[in-house]
C-alpha cells in the first residue's frame, strides 16, 4: 500500500481505521468493536497497534508512518484530552490544536473537539467536527444525526453556532423503558422501514406541529393502541420515532434555509432524516457521513504532514 498516513475514528463504541494515500482515498479499512467504553487509557497504544497490524495483512505497519484521530480517543477519560475549541472555530483551528498521543513511539495526533461556550445554550462536540471538514462547505447548516444529533451553523468557513438534540437517546429510553415500551417495544418495526411507514410520517407531522407540546403528543403512542386496537399498535415504534425527529426539526432546523440543509449520515439513519426533512417541507442534500469522517481526516492530515500528501484538501472521495 502505498500510505501516506493512518486514520482512526474512534467513537465511545466503536472504531474505524483507514490507511489513507498521498490523494487523500482510502487505499484499506479496518472495523473493529474496542471503542472508548471498553478501553482504560493505558490501553489505547496497543489496541491502536493491534489494529494497524490486522490492518497490514498481520505485519507490523511501519512505524514512520504518522496517524490522526478523531472522537473519544480524545475525550477527558480517553488516551488524552485534546481540550475543546471554542466557537467560533475554523477548520484549519482543528488540525493547527491537535495534541501528541502519549505512551506510544509512533506519530500520533489526536483532534480536538468544539465547544459553545455560552450561558444559555452550552453545548460540544467532539468526532463530529470531522464530518464538517469532510462535508466541505463553507456557509449554511448541517444536520449531523445519531444517538446526540448536531445542528449546525456554518458563515464563511467558520462553525459559529450548533445545537444538540438526544434524540436516539431518548428514543431508546422511551421505546425500551418507559411506559410506552409496551407497545413501542413489543412490535418491532424495523428502523429500516421507518420511512415508508405512514406511522413514522404521520408522527413527523405530528411531532413537527407539536413543538413545545411534544410530551403531551408522545403519550399518543400509548394511548392510540388502548382505544383503537392492533392497528394503532403495529406503527407504534415508527410514530414515536416519528414524533421525536419532527420535533427536532421544528426546534433546530431554519423554516426557511437560505440553502438546503446538509444532511451527513449513513445507511438508514440517513433514509430516515432525508424522509423527515422531506415531509417537513425542507430542502436537503445528504453526505456519506463514512465518507465525510475520512475526507475530513485526511484534511487534517494533509495540514499537520503536508509534505506526505500531495494536496491539502483531502483527496478523492
């Protein structure tokens, strides 16, 4: 392989590994399960290796070739804290605070996250600064989805303002635990088919309109069953689901972007969002949000070795 550097994207469970060229293109990937939940911070240089090893067809992968990562490897309780940016921050900020990975004899940078730091509204990030630089744009808003979704604000190349929503957290706790996980629970609907479902649509209608009064809305999901039967029961998981993206939408997302909203996420959880956002009236273009943690990856290490690459702007997708 001909590497200019590695790659890890390195979330609270799980963990990403690319071997990148000097075009910024993926030249091999490796999946594994060993994210930040599993490790204690003396355990990341020889996971990292392991990982680069299997990544190398089970040869130790050169060690003067440098790697950059991204998310919790960086967190307070991770390998080491790569202290949050405050806002506004530019991508070049990103790459210019990255940190040296202790305890290992490789080159190892890791990146820092962002942080709103004001009174009303604090808010971080930190793995989803990566999927910007990779999503390359300079103004507008992105919409990042996923367990702690991200709305954010983009004006001439600098991330000014963002906001998080739990919904998938909530989602997972309402549909599993509480009083609607009866029904919500019980009949399973897979996410997949969450945007075809007129349960899920009529749940982001729903939930859209419902604002503010998304608690009283969401006891429908219980009460709909009770009083009309199987049929209400079977959507019961896709209008909840529903309910809860249509309500994010309505507090975070602009009613009338100047640009379409970027969406940048994968597999169906990016089907879902394009669906709701469909149904909300608001224009969207969607990222590969793999394709845009890698980009934005080889951005910030085209700027920290930018003389291993050939361009600064992350290659090729």
């Amino acid at each position: 392989m001909d590497t200019a550097c590695f790659a890890v994207d390195w979330g609270t469970t799980s963990f990403r590994l690319w071997a990148l060229r000097r075009d910024g293109a993926a030249a091999a990937v490796e999946r594994r399960g060993e994210g930040m939940a599993a490790l204690a911070p003396g355990d990341y240089a020889s996971t990292l290796e392991r990982a680069l090893t299997a990544l190398s067809g089970g040869k130790a992968a050169d060690p003067d070739i440098p790697v950059v990562v991204c998310g919790m490897a960086g967190a307070a309780q991770g390998w080491r804290n790569a202290p949050y940016l405050p806002l506004p921050a530019t991508f070049a900020d990103i790459a210019a605070n990255a940190v040296v990975a202790p305890r290992i004899e490789r080159d190892v940078r890791i990146l820092p996250g962002l942080a709103q730091m004001t009174a009303a509204a604090p808010d971080v990030m930190r793995g989803e600064e990566t999927l910007l630089l990779g999503a390359d744009l300079s103004d507008g808003m992105v919409c990042l989805p996923g367990t702690h979704a991200k709305w954010v604000s983009l004006d001439q190349g600098r991330v000014v303002a963002f906001r998080t929503a739990m919904t998938g957290e909530v989602f997972d706790l309402l549909a599993e635990r509480s009083t609607l996980s009866h029904y919500a629970s019980c009949e399973r609907t897979a996410e997949a088919s969450f945007a075809d479902s007129p349960a899920f649509e009529a749940g982001v209608l729903d939930g859209f309109a419902a604002g503010g009064d998304l608690l009283a809305a969401a006891f429908s999901v219980r009460a709909g069953p009770l009083l009309f039967g199987e049929a209400a029961a079977a959507g019961a998981r896709a209008r909840l689901s529903g309910l809860l993206i249509g309500a994010e939408i309505a507090a975070l997302a602009p009613r009338r972007p100047a640009t379409p909203i970027c969406l940048v996420a994968s597999g169906e959880l990016a089907r879902i969002y394009a669906r709701a956002l469909r149904i909300a009236g608001l224009p969207a273009t969607a990222i590969d949000a793999e394709a845009a943690a890698r980009r934005g990856l080889a951005r910030c290490a085209a700027e920290i070795w930018s003389a291993r690459f050939q361009a600064t702007n992350g290659g090729s997708a």
